[in-house]
C-alpha cells in the first residue's frame, strides 16, 4: 500500500508539474502586424517575445514573418500552457556606412553613394580650384564624419565647386583679426572661401585667441581675384595685437 501511495502520489506531481494532458492550439501570428499579437492571442495561456527585426522593405514594418512553434493548424502541433512564441518581424529601414567623397568628382561620389542605397542633392558654389569635385558632403545640415551611420535612402547633399566667369572679388584685409573674426567675414557669402592654418595653436585657448599674421593673396586697395577663390590665411597665437 505505501509502495502505491508513493507511485500515485509522484504520479500525479509530475503530471501536475509537467502540465501532462495540457494541450493549447497556437494561433497563427504570421504576416500580422506585431501589435496586433497579444489580441490574436486572446484568453489562451501562452507568451511571446520578439527575438529581432529583419531588413525588408516591401513589407509593413512589424510584419510577423517567423514564429516558433509554427501555428497548429498548419503543423498539427499543439503546446503545453505559458508557452512562449518566438517571432520575428520585418523592419523598412537599416543603417549603412556613408563612404567619405570629399575630393572626389561629382559624379563618381554620386555613383558611390547610390551604391550603398543613399541618395544625393547637389549644390554647386563658386570655386576656381575645385570645379567639378566634392567640397563637402553633409546629413541633415551637419558634415558627415568618418564611419558615420545613415538609414538607407536618406538623402547626402554634396557641396560642389563650379568655375565661375568673368566676375573679380576684391580681396578683404584680414590681418590682425582673430580667426573666428576672419570667418564672421565670409558668413552668408558664397563668392570667397577662407582657409585657416595655425602652426602653433595646441589648445583651444590658442586657437580662440590667435590672429592673422598674413594671408595669401596680399590684400591691395587695386587687388581682386576670380569669384569662388580661396583666402588662406597663417595665424599665431604670440601675434602683437598692438
């Protein structure tokens, strides 16, 4: 009697523990939308959980695509009670390296750009020696930096040289000023393009506080140079600001 207490007694808390006997039909979740998941399983005991998103841009974003178990009224399998539904769901968008074109010619940047699924828009400024070639490349108003990260198809606007004709510029004097008074002066103009180098700026203090200390071309009361032209100018943080 106690040998069959015993049995009958592990009996029934194994099959109590093991849910035996317990058999729930699993819905079919597939190419239904992810929040459309918990109505379509309703009352019965059972969980799911996303595992990922799959690229796939001819779907509706969080289009069901994979399940596990697979529905029962295509597998004929039914599950035990809280068990959990893996799936997965499709995603429209997916980040791509934007490759660096600066330099580049216009038309070889937008054919490396279009290869990586981006698009392009084009903006042309006067410029004499960098007619044809990227001068910048930005997302969303900001410069692109190296191994930047973009959705596919976003939109780069490349900033391209583009010769000029006939106009001359004269040259501004920039001697004496700062270099962020240098560049107030070409802010809003698109005629003349400022190049700044700094040989002894180490810190940020020095380059805030360093001035011009010459420039090429010379500045002249009669001197002008062709529209789009570049100004560089050599700056010293020990410069007299007397």
């Amino acid at each position: 009697m106690v040998w069959i207490l015993i049995i009958w007694g592990s009996t029934s808390y194994f099959n109590s523990y093991t849910n035996h006997g317990d058999a729930v039909e699993v819905p079919n979740l597939l190419n239904n939308n992810v929040n459309d998941v918990s109505q379509l399983i309703g009352e019965k005991p059972l969980k799911y959980e996303v595992l990922d998103s799959i690229y796939n841009p001819d779907l509706v974003e969080g289009t069901v695509i994979y399940q596990n178990p697979m529905p029962t009224d295509s597998s004929g399998l039914k599950v035990k009670s809280d068990r959990v539904i893996q799936i997965r769901v499709s995603k429209r968008s997916r980040l791509v390296y934007v490759p660096v074109v600066v330099s580049k010619s216009n038309r070889f940047a937008e054919a490396v750009l279009m290869s990586k699924g981006l698009r392009t828009k084009v903006r042309y400024v006067p410029s004499n020696e960098d007619q044809g070639s990227v001068i910048a490349q930005k997302f969303e108003g900001k410069n692109i930096m190296t191994g930047q990260q973009v959705p596919i198809n976003s939109v780069i606007e490349l900033t391209v040289g583009k010769r000029t004709v006939g106009k001359m510029i004269g040259i501004p004097d920039l001697s004496g000023l700062t270099i962020n008074e240098a560049e107030q002066r070409f802010v809003g103009s698109s005629s003349l393009r400022l190049y700044s180098v700094c040989s002894g700026c180490e810190t940020k203090s020095d380059s805030l506080n360093a001035r011009v200390i010459r420039q090429t071309p010379v500045a002249s009361d009669s001197s002008k140079i062709p529209e789009g032209s570049t100004i560089t100018i050599f700056a010293s943080p020990n410069a007299d600001t007397q």
